[in-house]
C-alpha cells in the first residue's frame, strides 16, 4: 500500500493547522517592541504599563496567611461572595455606581478576561465594534477572534482625545453593535467628564448600542474624580463595566479583574467563565478582598506620587520642544514627535539604539497614534529625569541632522 505523505501530514506546515482569523492577527505591538529590550541594564524602559510600586506588604501578607491556613481550593466561578460585596460597596461609594453582589459581579482572571468574555458573549460574525482611537491594542484583536469587525472612531490632540459625539455618529452603521471605552484613557490618558457623557450618551441610545467600559484606571486621575460611564442616566442597564486590582494597587502579576453589568448579561457570560478558567485564583482574591478592606490608604500614595511623576514628564517633554497635552489620568504621557519628521517607529527604533530609552510607538494604538510616542510615568523621578536627558540629546541631535 501506497501511503500519501500529503495525508500523514509529514510535510504539512503546523500553521496550516490554524484557524487563518488567528494568523491573520499580528502579535501585540508592546510586547514585539519590548523583545527588543531584552535584559540590557542600560536602557530606561518607560514601556509597559505597570506600576513600579510592589504590591502593599499586608495585601501580600493576607495572601501568605490564606496559604498557611489551606485555602487553596475553587472558589465560587464568580468569586468569593465577601469580595464581590467589597467590590459592591466600593463602586457604590467611590463612583455611585450600585450593583448588586449576588448576579451583577463577576470576578475575572485580570480585566482582560472580562473584556474578552464581554466580547465573546455579545458578538455575533459581522458585527461592528466601536473603538475610540488611539486605543489599547488587545481591543481590536479580541473583537476579530470573535467575529466582531473594529471600527476605529477618530479623536484627537487638539480636543484631548476625548470622544465626541460627532465622531461617534459619523462611525456607526446599521452593523454598529459595542462601543469600547477606555477613560482614563490608555495611551493618551484622556479623561472624560460628566458633561462630556451625556451626548455620548444620546447617541448610544439613539442607534441602541451597548457599551463596554472599561475603567481598570479610574482611581488614577490628577485634576478631578473619575466618572463613571455606568452612573449616567439611563447608562447602567446598557453598560458592561470593567476594572480591576492591577493598576491602582499594583497587582499586575495578580491577575484579578471584575465585570459588573445587568444580571442577564452577566449570567451568560458567567457560562464561559465557567467553561474557561473555572474561577479567578483564591489566593488573588484575598488579596483583592485586602486591598478593598485596608488598602486605599497605600492606593492614595501611589496615585499622589504618579501625580508628581506626571507633572515632570510632561513639562519636561514641553522643555525639550516636544508637545504635549496634559494627562488627566492612567499613567502615560503621550507626546507629539510630529517636529522630528520621524515616524512613530523609526523614531522608538533610533531612540531605542542611539540613547537607551525604550518607550511605545504610537501607531500600535492605531492609525490615530501615529506621530506619537507612549511613555509610562510609573518608573521611579531620578529614572524620569535621566529618560528625559537622554529623549532631549536625542532630539537635538535629530535636529542637528536636519
């Protein structure tokens, strides 16, 4: 018998065993970059975004103590029922936002699960999905594995990145399903005020859209609180919001999230969870249930010290001639490189190379973000001063060259 190398597979590719939708999607643009870091101690790396701050001790103490004692069991697929009444209360009291703990609170592996189970459960193939540009980068890929169709939906410089409605209403089709939110916004850290809400708010209603929200940096705002998308009129029963542990109380490494949303929509995307990762992890969860309990404290002191941070960056990227709006909230900054003649990644690769500062090109966030550079002032002053130097003989000698 004649057997077909073809149908034993000997000389088949393995990518020919993948789905072509996730071939298709390029690797994240943030992480490729910072591969080219490595592990050189010389570079300043004002990249990823993560706080610099270690997890506050008694939040990791509380951990230790729940280890010690055996919890190391599931919990309930949506959570420890302390901790979702914790997250309850929590929202209710810093963003008068109200839900329920029993059937409108999920506890998730990081936000990030949470967006892709709102995805999964709300897209049907062909859908558009509406996402304010620049935009995180995991937006527009979660929604193509779902079938979903991103819509980018313009914002710019001269209007802080925020969102208009204008510019809402002239992206929606009659396939327009999701609109995406991310204030305090990553990359540009635009934040939105109540006033500005509500005509977006009028839009959604009037092309019946539902709304993910994802506010993982809503404690880290500098000239005024946070506004909850959720706690709009009319605004909750259509909203899915998203948040987390990870940036206001530096538990990146944790990966404990929420989801908060109407129970019918919550229940159908407790089913995936279930499904998919059982329940977040226990020893995560008493952590959270700490940080909610005793942490704001040490969550106020790293807010006041992004603060500082944030002042300097940005004077400091304006004193080397480089514009820059102000942040009002998250922990980037998002100056312009538009004077350099450069675009946004030939001038992180020179930068990079030439003087050993890592930060983002703008351009992975979107067409938007070209022209524009990602830094992350959650890197400690005397590391912000020498990055700042080092982007200022950089830009200099740019200049020299033209």
């Amino acid at each position: 018998m004649i057997v077909n190398e073809q149908t034993t597979g000997k000389n088949k590719k393995m990518t020919s065993y993948l789905a072509p939708l996730v071939q298709q999607i390029p690797p994240s643009g943030i992480r490729k970059f910072f591969d080219l870091v490595g592990d050189n101690k010389d570079i300043i790396t004002l990249g990823v975004g993560e706080p610099d701050f270690v997890t506050p001790w008694h939040m990791r103490e509380a951990c230790v103590y729940s280890l010690e004692r055996g919890m190391t069991s599931y919990t309930s697929n949506a959570g420890m029922p302390k901790l979702r009444e914790a997250i309850s209360e929590y929202l209710d009291t810093q963003f008068d936002t109200k839900y329920d703990p029993k059937d409108e609170i999920i506890v998730t592996v990081g936000g990030s699960e949470a967006i892709d189970l709102a995805l999964r459960a709300l897209i049907v193939p062909g859908d558009e999905i509406l996402i304010p540009e620049p935009s995180y980068v995991a937006y527009s890929p979660i929604a193509s594995i779902g079938g979903g169709i991103p819509v980018g939906v313009e914002t710019y410089a001269k209007n802080q990145f925020k969102l208009t409605a204008e510019a809402l209403e002239a992206g929606i089709t009659p396939k327009s399903k999701v609109l995406i939110l991310c204030y305090p916004s990553n990359p540009t850290g635009a934040i939105m005020t109540y006033e500005e809400w509500l005509p977006i708010a009028e839009v959604i209603k009037k092309h019946d859209l539902i709304v993910i929200a994802d506010e993982i940096y809503a404690e880290l705002t500098y000239t005024q609180k946070h506004v909850s998308f959720a706690s709009i009129p009319d605004m909750k029963e259509r909203t899915i919001l998203v948040s987390g542990f990870s940036k206001a109380f530096a538990m990146t490494g944790w990966r404990i999230g929420y989801m908060c949303g109407h129970p019918e929509l919550i229940a159908a995307m407790l089913k995936i969870h279930q499904y998919t990762v059982m329940c977040a992890p226990a020893m995560g969860q008493v952590a959270a249930l700490e940080a909610l309990t005793n942490g704001l404290g040490e969550k106020d002191r790293m807010v006041e010290s992004y603060n500082q941070r944030r002042r300097l960056i940005v004077q400091g990227f304006r004193d080397i001639g480089l514009d820059c709006h102000e942040p009002q909230g998250a922990f980037y900054a998002f100056p312009s490189i538009q004077k350099t003649g450069l675009s946004s990644d030939l001038f992180a690769e020179r930068l990079l190379t030439e003087n050993k500062v890592a930060a983002v090109p703008g351009n992975v966030f979107g067409p938007q973000g070209e022209g524009f550079l990602r830094c992350s002032y959650a890197t400690s002053v005397t590391q912000l001063n020498e990055a700042l130097e080092r982007i200022g003989n950089f830009v200099y000698k740019l200049q020299k060259e033209g």
